[in-house]
C-alpha cells in the first residue's frame, strides 16, 4: 500500500492515550480543506497544532475512512496569525488579545524566539510586566519542551510513541539527558530495543567502542535471558549473543563484563551443572533472590519441628465432620506428617486429590487453633482456594502489601507477616523475585506448604522455583500419584496424564455418538480451524452441552498473533456473539457491552487484577466511560484506562493458569510451532473441568509432546539449597 503524504491543522481530538499517546483525531487539510479522521500516535499535539503526516487510507468497518498514521512532523507556528492563535491557546493570565498583537507585530516571526531566549527585550513594552512575562514564558516553554522533544526524538531515530513516558521520566532534561547516555533509556523506559537505542547513540556522536555502549549491550542481552525465564546466563552463551546480534567485538566485552562484575550490576560465580562447569552471570537482584530464597529456606529448615498434638483418629474425625470427606492412606499419611514440617510441598497432578489435601490441612489447622494463611500468585487462582476452602485467600502482591507506586512491599523481614501455616497454591507461577519477597517475610518458626503441579508452564518471571525447590531434596515432598476412581473416568484427567509423561493421548473421533468429555477434531488450514473454534463456541457446544458461551466455555490458543492466535480470534468471535450494542474505541480496539473482557494489571485501588476476567455491563457513549462485572461486582473505566482491558473470547495459556472452566477450546497447529510445548498442551488440558475440544492436526500435537525442552532454565537455586540446608 502506498504511503501518502498530508498536512493540515487539529481540529478536534476525539480520543488520547496519556501513557502512549495513541489518538484519534480531526484534522483540516492544507490542501482542500476537508475534515478527515486521522489515527496513531501523536505525542504532544495539541488543539489548531499543524502537522505533516505520512501514511495510509485505510476503511474502519464502523467508522469509515481514516488516516493511519505512520509518520509525523510538528510544523512550528510561522505566520503571524498562526503565532497569535498558539499564543492565544496559552491561556496565560494577563495576556490579552491586545499584547498578543503587540507582540506580533513588534517581533514578527521570531517573536516564539524572543520569548523564550531574550524575555527582556518584551518587558521594556507597555503593559508587559515581570510577572506576566515569567507566567508567558514558562507556559510557553512548556508547550515547546515536548514538542522539540519529539523533533529530537525523530531526528535520533528514536520512535516517537515513547515521547510521554520519556518526557515523564527525565522532565526538563529529557533531551540532555539522552545526549549524554543514550543508553539509560534501555534501562529507564519500558519497551525499549537495543538497536533503536544503538542507533540514536551512532548518531549523537557517541563511538562503536565507547564501554558505555559495550555495557549497555551486556545488560540488554542479560535481561532477555531473564525474559526468557533464566536465572543467570552462560558468559559465554552471553558474550556470544552480544557478538552475533549486535556486531559487537569479544575482547572489549570481556573487559566491560569484568566492569560490570567491579560495579555490582552483575554478579559472576562458577558452577558445576550436570558435570560441566559454567561460568554463571546473574543480574544482581537475581543473584541475591536465589540466595536469599535457599538461605531463608534453610534457615526455617534448621528451626526445630514440632508434631501436632493430634492423633490419627482425630484427623479422620475432625475431616470427616468438618468436609464429610474419607481420606485415603496416602492422604492420611500427608496429614500425620506435613504440619511436623516447617517447609514442605505437595505436588500432584490432576485427580491426584490436591485440593483435598489442602481442604483438609485447613479444616486441621483450624481444629488445632492455628493462624492459617493463604495466597497465590493471581486473584483468580486466590479466588478459587477460597473456594474450595471457606477461607480467604490473597494474592502473594495484596498479602506482602505492595506498593504499585513505589514498587516496595510493606512486609519483610524486618515486619513480618502474622500467621502460623502458611499455604500457597498454584506456586508453578512463582518467579524467583517474587519467592524471594514471600519466604522474606514469612515468621522463620512458621510452616509454610507450598502446593503446584511441576508439569504445568513456568512462571512467565524468571526462575522454575516448584522444580528447584522439589529437585534439591531438601524439603520434604508429597508427590501424590495416585489417580481416584471418580478421576479415572474422566478422559480429560487420563489424557492430560498421559500428555504428561509424553504419550498421545486418546484422541476420539468427532463422529463419536453421545457427547463426550474430550475431543480431538483434525484440521490443518488455519482459517478454517478459527471458523471451527467460532461454530463450536456459538451454536454446537451450547446446543450440545447447554453451556453459556461467555461464562462456561473459554479458548485457549499458544500465540497472540496468527490465524489462530488471541488477537484474530477475538475479533472473530466477538462478531459471532457479540456484535451488536453500543461500543467504545481504544487502541484500535471495540469494546462492546457485553464483551468478554480481561484486566490486564493489577489495579489495588480498583481491586482489580492482572487476569480476572468479566462481562461489561454497561457503555456509556456520551461519558466515554464503561463498566465491567466480575462476578457480581463492577468496576467502571475511563477512556484513558480501557488499555487496562483486552478482549477474552479467547485468552492465551499462560493467562490461563491458575483458572478452570467447565468446557476449554483450544487449536493445535503448525502455525504455533514456536510454542508448541508438552507442558503448554497439559496446563491448557488441565484447565477444562468437564469439557475439552482440540482443534488442529495430529502433527502439530506430536510436536508439542516430543517438546520438553522449556522446563530447561538456568538457575542454581535446587543446588544452592541443597549446599545451604
């Protein structure tokens, strides 16, 4: 498609990003007057601002024609009617239409000049006073900073949508600062890329060699080592990928590597891993989490145990008259054993009777009048402890009480949390920071039990703590392998056990008479597997099951973009189920009443949390405003806030954990091949309480079993406890 060039004036600006400065906006061309609809960033633009805009025409489905912007450029006020209106637009107290004329005429078009850089030629004027001059000068270097921030920024390279949160961050000295060490931006704003960085360095002057831009590369590489869930990374694996992605020489990043190391932005050690030595480079905060986890754990290991004063026919009695539930050998066995420890785990998959295990530790720290806590990583997975338990749960953010704002938790060692058994669920999602602020302020004669299946996904943070923590052999660990006999009959619970150790699971025909609980439906082109997903989730799993498409049936897919990927299939089955009704615009986005919709962050003030999910209620056109329930309580949003919200019709795997749904979709396809995962296939499994329906090819689930490779990350955390405890 061919890009277009335009310029015109702001007319209107109907929509704003504050965070990103997405806008849509009405702008007046230069060239014939016409009023169009222009979208994309446009960070500081104001009202009657002229602009050069490069992009293209696109059609929106509900609102037409619009400008997609891809490109722009401020055209700074030239004529002296131009200058009059930005002055005017000011605002300034004190600043009539008459001064504005003045000045106009006494300094034409450098009077912008004058007023920034030689304010005391205007204070020699009638009617210009001190005061009104300092307000008139500040206003309008105001204006301007982010406006030649944005010049500044396009002529470095540097994408303008991160103007607001530069401007944010550095205020004043944006530009100098930048100038000075282009490469603080890597580490000072979210979303920045190497390269991009790399080149706004060349440009400014700054050298190939400079140990600034070697440094700043290892850090950069460092850090996506750890977003792709490691610990530490390899020197050599480091050194390599800085070299290989980035052009960069070895010589000078060993030197700066051993800079680093002198700095404490990096801490360096050398391990012996599966019989080979690695030199292990960790980020610092890294570092001290791994060893602040197997040194606080072997702290509470080394504190005497105590056994309960109960007797094994009192925990029969109290769990059967307190959950009408007769527990098994093993369970007993558990029970007798695990509040003798001060840390232990318990690990299972699914049927394994887990949540019977927790329900019944529960019921006996209650009858034995201990303070029991207990928390997950996310609200959902809290929500459904309390759940099954009668009891309160939290999210491990809400119990440690963090502050969003400063990023501090208010409980640590120093204010420890109350309580006597601490139980935390779902700990596959625990990354090794977030462990490391936990186990910090947990009381060192607590017990803590930590429960989570090690076959589901990692945390998405850096770390496979459930995995370490079982592998050190430190902590006494309940595996529970038995599979009860209501469990057996369900082919989900089979199959996902089977997926687990590897094997293909029973994969029943679609032409199967009566429903079932687990299908397989074989089909390769993408499109029509998105067409499938959409038919089953509107009129076949409805008519068949008599579940809800909204509350009762939730697709799960591996990837966001693609045919099949979160995004397509949004938009897809918003349409089928919901498209009609009044709506709102963000971030390209529809969002309509009766939407689907997920909390992307956790929010405290609304009490809303990274992953909850509900319906909105309610579209208010004229506010801009809309309201979402989840679950019985609403919580309403601005325009500026809906890029809080996503749809979630459809809702990837990892976004899943820690939630269930009585029927889950999900396509298996090639197209996923770069996610495709045994355990990624086994937690979205693992999701569906009574129905489960994979959509795809037989290949394509053949390569996620044979793909066990992601359990893999770099940490040290299983053999540093083993050394400390």
């Amino acid at each position: 498609m061919n890009t277009i060039t335009l310029s015109g004036r702001i007319k209107r600006i109907r929509y704003r990003n504050e965070e990103n400065s997405y806008t849509i906006a009405d702008l007046i061309t230069d060239d014939t007057g016409v009023t169009i609809t222009v979208v994309g960033t446009l960070a500081g633009i104001d009202l009657e601002d002229r602009l050069r805009l490069s992009g293209t025409w696109e059609k929106h489905q509900r609102f037409g024609d619009q400008f997609r912007i891809t490109e722009y450029e401020l055209i700074f006020p030239e004529t002296g009617e131009e200058i009059r209106t930005y002055l005017k637009r000011l605002g300034v107290k004190g600043l009539s239409s008459p001064k504005i004329r003045t000045l106009v005429e006494r300094f034409g078009s450098d009077t912008l000049s004058v007023i920034e850089t030689c304010p005391e030629k205007i204070t020699g004027l009638k009617g210009f006073g001190k005061k009104t001059m300092e307000n008139l000068r500040e206003a309008l270097t105001r204006q301007m900073e982010v406006k030649r921030l944005i010049a500044f920024l396009k002529e470095h390279g540097i994408p303008v949508s991160h103007c607001a949160p530069i401007h944010k961050h550095y205020g004043t000295k944006a530009t100098e600062c930048i100038s000075s060490n282009p490469f603080t931006l890597l580490f000072d704003i979210n979303g920045m890329d190497f390269n991009t960085v790399d080149h706004a360095a060349l440009s400014l002057g700054i050298a190939e060699d400079d140990p600034r831009r070697v440094r700043a590369c290892l850090l950069f590489v460092l850090e996506q080592f750890a977003s792709d869930g490691h610990v530490f990374a390899p020197a050599g694996s480091l050194i390599t990928r800085c070299m290989e992605q980035h052009h960069m020489e070895h010589e000078p990043l060993a030197s700066a590597l051993e800079e680093l190391k002198a700095k404490g932005r990096v801490v360096s050690e050398t391990l012996e891993r599966d019989g080979e030595t690695v030199q292990a480079v960790y980020p610092t905060e890294l570092f001290r989490a791994e060893e602040g986890i197997a040194r606080r754990l072997a702290m509470m290991l080394s504190m005497p145990e105590e056994a309960p004063d109960i007797t094994r026919e009192e925990i029969l009695e109290t769990v059967l008259a307190r959950l009408a539930i007769k527990l098994s050998d093993e369970q007993l066995v558990t029970l007798e054993e695990i509040l003798c420890h001060r840390v232990a785990v318990i690990t299972g998959g699914p049927g394994t009777g887990k949540t019977t295990l927790v329900r019944s530790i529960a019921a006996l720290c209650d009858h034995l009048n201990h303070e029991t806590v207990m928390a997950a990583p996310t609200g959902r997975a809290a929500r459904r402890i309390t759940e099954v338990t009668d009891k309160k749960a939290s999210t491990l953010h809400k119990l440690l009480k963090f502050d969003f704002n400063s990023g501090a938790f208010e409980h640590n060692r120093d204010k420890p949390l109350s309580g006597d058994v601490f139980i935390i669920d779902e700990v596959s999602m625990v990354d090794t920071l977030l462990m490391h602020r936990f186990l910090d302020a947990v009381p060192v004669e607590a017990t803590v039990v930590f429960v989570g299946d090690i076959f589901q996904l990692p945390s998405v943070g850096p770390g496979n703590v459930l995995s370490d923590l079982i592998g050190s052999g430190c902590l006494k660990t309940y595996a529970l392998t038995r599979i009860f006999r209501q469990a057996q009959e369900s082919p989900i619970v089979m199959n996902a056990h089977r997926v687990r150790t590897g094997e293909f699971p029973d994969l029943h025909p679609e032409e199967k008479e009566g429903p079932s609980e687990f299908y397989f439906i074989e089909t390769g082109d993408p499109v029509k597997v998105m067409q499938r997903v959409v038919e089953l989730c509107a009129t076949r799993i409805p008519a068949t099951y008599g579940y809800t498409p909204l509350e009762e049936i939730q697709v799960l897919t591996p990837m966001h973009k693609g045919d099949v990927g979160t995004i397509s299939l949004n938009v897809a089955l918003q349409q089928a189920l919901n498209e009609k009704g009044d709506a709102l615009q963000s971030l390209g986005r529809t969002f309509r009443e009766g939407d689907k919709v997920m909390h992307l962050k956790n929010n405290y003030e609304k009490e809303v949390f990274n992953g909850d999910i509900g319906i909105i209620s309610k579209v208010d056109k004229k506010e801009k405003t809309l309201s979402v329930n989840y679950e019985g309580r609403k919580v309403a949003y601005e325009t500026e806030e809906l890029d809080e919200l996503t749809l979630a019709y459809a809702i990837s795997v990892h976004k899943s954990q820690g939630s269930e749904y009585p029927a889950v979709v999900m396509p298996v396809t090639t197209q996923h091949y770069p996610l495709l995962q045994r355990n990624l296939l086994y937690t979205a499994m693992t999701r569906g309480k009574e129905l489960v329906i994979l959509i795809g090819t037989r290949r394509a689930v053949e390569i996620a079993l044979s793909n066990n490779r992601p359990n893999m990350r770099c940490s040290h955390l299983d053999r540093r406890l083993a050394e400390m405890a």
